[in-house]
C-alpha cells in the first residue's frame, strides 16, 4: 500500500519548486513539509495502521488488553514524536526523488519530519503543533541547508 505524493504540490506560491541544479534551502520546503502533513493526515494514518496493525494485535494479545485499548492509544504511547524516528508510512515522493540537490537521506528526514507532524495532529500527543525548522535541527543532512 503505497500512496504517491508530491511536495512541490505544497510549495508556497512564493517560493520557487524544487529544481535540479540549485541549493535547497529548508525555509524554501517548510511550508510545504506543514501543508502536506496536515493535508494527507488521514491517508499517513491509514498507512500506518495497515503496516503497524498486526503489531497493534499482537500486542493486545499478549497483554491480555480489552478492546477499548484503541490502536491510537498504542500508537501514541509506542511513539516518541519529539525525537527523530523511522517508521514505515508508505509515503513515497513522486519525481523529487530523481533531483540530485535532494539526497536520499534528505528524502527520509523530510519524510520522518511530515509523518511526525501529521501522527501529533492524528492523535493530539503533545499540545502545541510542531515546527518543521525545529524538527529538521534534530537531523543530519547531506544537501539540504537548515538555518535558523
């Protein structure tokens, strides 16, 4: 179950798309990394229940766990959104990922960022909303330049 998306769908008007041959800067993809987390929220959970949902079932087995024990409290008591993870989404970036100023590494960090920021919305795990350029600090990059 993979869904297809595009960043340069949610880029600001007044921002430039994502070209080859050019410095990304992490201000120019922010907006767009927040839009696209809170745009496709329900198909980045869907996702995530489709490949985490045996998980969830083994879990309620072997802890003997009632039925009110909902795969958003299990998801949100497994994950830590604070701190940078990897989790399997099913979220691939359409031809973006054919741009050399992108590494593949980079594409995973932007991906963690997004799932990140759509799992707090989903399912509420910490008040405030989170902040791409915050969460970016968190990562290594190869070709993406963050600044402050």
């Amino acid at each position: 179950m993979t869904k297809v998306i595009s960043l340069n769908d949610y880029q600001s008007r007044k921002r430039h798309k994502i070209h080859s041959g050019s410095c990304i800067y992490f201000n120019d993809i922010n907006e767009g990394i927040k839009n696209l987390a809170l745009k496709d929220k329900e198909l980045i959970f869907r996702n995530i229940k489709y490949y985490y949902n045996h998980q969830y079932t083994q879990y309620i087995k072997r802890n003997n766990t009632s039925g009110d024990y909902s795969f958003q409290s299990y998801l949100s008591n497994k994950l830590n959104i604070l701190q940078p993870f990897r989790i399997n989404h099913g979220i691939d970036f359409a031809s973006e990922y054919a741009y050399s100023d992108i590494s593949i590494n980079d594409w995973k960090n932007i991906s963690d960022i997004v799932v990140r920021i759509s799992l707090n919305h989903t399912l509420g795990i910490i008040q405030e909303q989170l902040d791409p350029l915050h969460l970016a600090q968190q990562y290594s990059w190869e070709k993406v330049q963050v600044d402050l």
